[in-house]
C-alpha cells in the first residue's frame, strides 16, 4: 500500500502552496526552458549545449519530469552535447487536457514529434523507468530516428517470464515494485472529470505523505538529495492536472508496444546504467536486457536504488560521457 500511494505522490503531490502557480499561464521554471506545440498538446522543455552537437534527448520515468535530469543536462552540455529534456504529459508542466489519450504508440510518436519540432532527425535516447519503454517503442517502431539507447533502470520486458511477472527478482524479503500495477486497477473504473475523485486525490496526496515515502525510490533515506521533496513535488500549474492524471491511470499509462524480440534485432550501441539495491526496476532487469543485446554495456551503482542519476552523479555521469564520447566515434 506504501508503494501504490507512493506512485500517485510522485505525480500529483505538493499542490498546497503552489496555488499561485496554478493560476499563471504555461509557466517557466528553469533556465532554458520554453513550450512547443506537438500533435496539439503543449510540451515543456529544456535546450542546452552546443546547436550543432550530438543531440542527446533525456526522457523521465512515472512521476518525473525534467527536475529528474537536474544534475545531467548541464555535464552534457559543457561537453558539447546538445541537449533535450521534456516533460512527457500530462507529467510536470506538459499539457494537462483530459483529451488526450496518452496509450498504445502515442509517447513514441511524441517523442519522434518533438525532434521534428527542433529539427533534429536522430538522437541518442536516454530513457529513466518507464522512459526506458518509450525508447524502446521509439527503437522498434522508428529505428532510423535512434542513434544509441541508454536505458537507466529501465522499466522494460526482458523476454524471461518469470523476471517479467516479478518471480525472478533475487531477493524475495524486499518489498518489490513501485505499486503502479495495483494503483491502475484500482483506478480502472474512475470517472476522471468526477469532482468527488479529484477531491479524493487531493486529499490523498499531501505534502507531508510524500516526504515521508519519497525514500521508497533511494537507497537509504541519506541517499534523498535535499531538494527532491519540493523538486518532485513540481508544480502541476496547467489547470486541469487532476482530470488529466487520473485519466492517464484509468488508461494504463500507454502500454508499450515492443516486443522483447526488440533485444535480439537492435543493431544500435546500448547502455544500461542501474542501481545495485534498485526494489524498483530489480538490476536482474538490466542483466536480462544486456545478455540479450549484441555488445549492450551495463554499468551498475552500489548502494543505489532506482535513480542512480541523482544518487550517485559523478559517477553517473562520467559514465554516461564515456559512452557518448564512443557514439561518436
């Protein structure tokens, strides 16, 4: 139950003192950052770097937002990467009409929409958790879009029915997973224009909850960077962010639609960066994948849970460098 309640936190928590916010118009809260129209729908994003290099695009997990690639961007930038971080709606402060249908090949599509957008025709993808299934319908379904993939915890199928279903984690005493599963169930039947369910859904989620389970997603409460409680708790300043989150649950999130025999068939450089103590995304998900993919690297964190971007940054960084710089060649 901890962890059901968690993964709503991660996306709907922290609107008590945020009202003001909610009130302006597309608002801008980091350097850099601007609104592009994609299909229709208003997407939040951040450019940095060189305009003429690499193009770098870093795509957020269930709940994230470009806050989650606070400590990346810049090292990539200085580095010469250009680079690209985006809200996926109807996360962070992306559009937020109940209209849209976030299922099936929409994220893809989006995500191949937002490099038209920008004028960019292939990129390495770095995808976060459920980032990492978007690269990968990116991969199959636009694979001449795709430079590299770099999948950190990635939230993927490996093939292996018993990893996939949760029985081939190794260690059986943890509490395993974010909970999301059981949350959509649970959601499948909510009217998300009910104003009794998006009540409920505020009163659920306070801010005083969510630092408490924030720590779920770490290694260890020492792990939790002194600014995510209020940084994952980003304002969500488009009106109508209820509506629009509690349709993407009831809607199964966008279920992905590669198959695993993407692994067997990819001829692209892949990286897979994963925390050892990741109760998330298990790093026996990283080691299927990298046995599956042709030359796949996987470079794996002690001590770390499921964002080993935020947990351990030099490392994680460095590593991911070393990878581009080979891209490039």
């Amino acid at each position: 139950m901890r962890k059901v309640i968690f993964s709503l936190l991660m996306i709907l928590v922290m609107t008590a003192g945020w009202v003001a916010a909610q009130d302006a118009d597309q608002p801008i809260l980091d350097e850099d950052a601007r609104y592009i129209e994609v299909g229709g729908a208003s997407i939040y994003l951040i450019e940095r770097g060189d305009p003429d290099g690499l193009p770098v695009l870093l795509l957020h997990g269930f709940g994230g937002s470009v806050f989650t690639w606070r400590y990346t961007i810049d090292p990539l930038a200085e580095a010469g990467y250009r680079v690209i971080a985006f809200d996926r709606p109807p996360y962070g402060l992306s559009e937020k009409s109940s209209d849209f249908d976030w299922v099936g090949t929409a994220y893809a599509d989006l995500t191949v929409g937002v490099m038209d957008e920008l004028g960019i025709e292939a990129a390495v993808l770095v995808g976060h958790s459920a980032g990492g299934a978007v690269i990968a319908d990116v991969a199959a379904l636009y694979p001449e879009r795709v430079l590299g993939l770099d999948f950190v915890a990635g939230a993927v199928m490996t093939g292996d029915p018993d990893i996939d279903s949760g029985r081939g984690q190794r260690d059986d005493s943890q509490e395993q997973g974010s909970g999301i599963g059981g949350l959509m169930a649970n959601l499948g039947d909510i009217d998300p224009e009910s104003p009794l369910a998006q009540i409920a859904v505020r009163t659920l989620l306070t801010p005083e909850r969510f630092a408490d389970l924030l720590t779920s997603a770490y290694y260890s409460p020492e792990a939790v960077p002194a600014d995510a409680v209020e940084g994952y708790g980003r304002p969500l300043a488009v009106p109508g962010w209820e509506a629009a989150f509690l349709k993407l649950l009831s809607g199964g999130m966008g279920q992905p639609n590669y198959t695993p025999e993407l692994w067997d068939t990819l001829d692209l450089p892949v990286f897979l960066q994963w925390g050892e103590n990741d109760t998330w995304v298990p790093l026996v998900i990283g080691e299927a994948v990298a046995a599956r993919v042709d030359g796949a690297i996987l470079a794996t964190y002690p001590e770390t849970g499921h964002i080993p971007m935020e947990e351990q940054i030099d490392a994680f960084n460095a590593d991911l460098l070393d990878w581009l710089a080979g891209i490039e060649g």
